[in-house]
C-alpha cells in the first residue's frame, strides 16, 4: 500500500439511539463526536439510524403489509390485464 493515501484505520463506536445501543469497531469513518466506552477509552462515536437492534428482520417485529388491498388498488386503477 502507498503511504499517505489511505484513511486512518481505527477504532470507532457505532450507536443506534433508537435502540439503545451501540458497539465498537474499526472503520475509517470519522466524527467530531466522541464517547467514553466501556473501557475508560474515549472513541469517535458515530450515530445511526438503524442496527440489527432496531430493524424488523432482526428482531422479529415486522409489520404485514396488505398485499391483497394492494393488488385489489393497482387492479382498479389500471384494470384488469389481458390473459
């Protein structure tokens, strides 16, 4: 690898304030932000939308969609197709 090309690699807390919860890794991604970690540590901490703690597929809580009333709504808008 050629120096001076490649961002800093290094620890970095991802948080999902949704959720509750955060954990740490290594990325190149950077934030003015920082958090004291569990370890006495202070890392940059990088807030997020959604994790595998708050999205449906991981926790088991999706929500059933209508797709008989969607297919119903799409058949009265443009009609029956020919067969």
């Amino acid at each position: 690898m050629k120096p001076g090309i490649h961002p800093e690699y290094r620890p970095v807390v991802f948080r999902d304030r949704t959720a509750d919860y955060a954990f740490l890794t290594r990325s190149t991604a950077t934030s003015d932000k920082t958090v004291e970690w569990e370890d006495g540590n202070t890392y940059p901490v990088i807030d997020v939308e959604i994790s595998c703690a708050s999205h449906p597929f991981y926790t088991g809580t999706q929500r059933v969609l209508d797709t008989a009333g969607r297919v119903e709504r799409f058949e009265r808008r443009y009609g029956r197709g020919a067969r």
